[in-house]
C-alpha cells in the first residue's frame, strides 16, 4: 500500500501576530519551508571583518521575537543587521535597530539562549516580516531527551554562507547521540544542561535552529511522525586534540523562561 504525507500549504503555518489564535495541529514542515523563519545576524568588527550567527523568526500571542544564542547576541547592538529571505531567494540586508527600538536581548541566566522582542515599524512588518515566524506551539518544551534514533535537521549560516547573492541557508542532518547531560558552556565556562549530536557544528550555526522534520524518506516512500519540533539551538563544537568532533545543543525547554518573563 502506497504511503502519504500531507504537507500543509506554508501560508497557513508562518503566520503574523495579527492573524487569529494558532491551530494546535500536528504540523509537518520541510526544511525547504523553514528556510524562511532563520535569520543571518552580523555584525562588523573591523573593514572587511564580520561576527555572524543564526536566528529563528519566533511567534508567541502577539508577541513577535529573535531567537538565538546568547555569545551571539552579545555582539548584535545598533550598528548589527540581519539578513532575510526575500521574493525569488534575494538576500535582504535590514538594520536590527528597524526591528527592534531599543535592542534589548533578554539572557537565559544559565543557558546560553537570547530572545529578542520585536517592534518593526508597520512598513518593514508588512514588507518583510510577513508569515515567516514560527509559532510557540512547534517548540519542544518538554524537559526530555530526544529519542537517538531521530534524525535531526539543523538549518544556519555557516561561516556567513548562504546570505550572498542568494538567500540559502545551509542544513545538516545528523542525530543525537547524548541524552541530556551537563557540561560547563565553552563562552562562559559555566554549567548548563545540553544534548550532544553525532556531527560538529561549524562557526556561524551558532544559535541555529534543531529541528525533528518529522519526515523519514526511504526511496519513493515518506513516513511521518508527530509532526515537525523545534528541539534546541546550536551552542558549538567539542574536540580534542585527536581530531574527534560532536556538537552540543541548548535543549528549547530554556526558552520558557524567556518567554515567560
């Protein structure tokens, strides 16, 4: 018997703050789809010199935010913009002080996750800002380790690439291979819980979305689950001097203190 996937229309998932009270529904996105909720955040240090990282487009009510890593944050001030997806793929530069007046990052004290509130001139929401947040309800809350045998997709900017020419994030898959486990964070050398994937992270995912898809290809068959999760944000690589790499994520259960403030 033949499988089927129904993939709902994007228009009905990325949604603005104005819209009507979200559907809970068991939503299943593809990483194609996604690609509009992240944002490369940069920042000039020098001439010719940029600090870069990875937002996600977040929707809470009616409050709109950026979230993202808390040693990347640190950086993104006034003289910092965003790059965003705009019509037939085009990279579209904005000032981060258009989106929010003043830039307040408000810091997990523990984790290392930053949101930032959002208040873009009615203009700049309705030109660019449009269904491209990810409703609150997609995040994994749930202080729980993700299952290792779930795939997981991880969608960013890294090294800056993907904001150039053409807006195209880059995606890596790869699956957990801790459950939850403490270590102290590389930025701050404090504790905090994380969960370790198989694969290294590169310099610009930092604060990269992970997401579980949902979606298991196998030949000309699809399967899916219960529908696509937000699971945590890249926090960097551990190595060693053998060569060996993981990566380590901040689990999303952080961002309900955020949001809850």
């Amino acid at each position: 018997m033949k499988s089927t996937i129904l993939i709902l229309v994007l228009i009905t998932i990325f949604i603005s703050p104005m819209d009507a009270q979200i559907k809970k529904q068991n939503l299943i996105l593809t990483a194609d789809q996604l690609t509009i909720t992240v944002v490369n955040l940069r920042k000039e240090i020098s001439l010719g010199k940029e600090v870069t990282g990875t937002g996600s487009f977040l929707v809470k009510g009616d409050a709109i935010y950026i979230v993202t890593a808390s040693h990347v944050s640190k950086d993104m001030d006034d003289s910092a913009y965003v790059i965003i997806q705009g019509e037939n793929n085009s990279p579209v530069k904005i000032e981060l002080k258009k989106l929010a007046n003043p830039i307040k990052w408000i810091n997990h004290p523990i984790a290392d996750l930053s949101i930032l509130k959002l208040n873009p001139e009615k203009v700049i929401m309705e030109t660019y800002l449009q269904k491209r947040f990810i409703p609150y309800e997609m995040i994994d809350i749930s202080n729980v380790a993700i299952p290792r045998n779930t795939q997981l997709t991880i969608i960013g900017f890294p090294l800056g690439l993907g904001s150039v020419g053409h807006f195209s994030p880059l995606t890596y898959r790869t699956f957990p291979s801790s459950g939850l486990i403490t270590l102290n964070r590389f930025d701050t050398n404090n504790p905090q819980t994380f969960i370790i994937l198989e694969n290294p992270s590169i310099g610009g995912y930092s604060g990269a979305p992970v997401y579980d898809l949902s979606i298991i290809e196998s030949g000309t068959m699809k399967l899916t689950g219960d529908g696509t999760k937000l699971h945590g944000f890249i926090h960097g690589t551990i190595s060693d001097e053998t060569g060996g790499k993981l990566s380590a994520i901040t689990p999303a259960y952080y961002l309900k203190d955020l949001l809850e403030q």
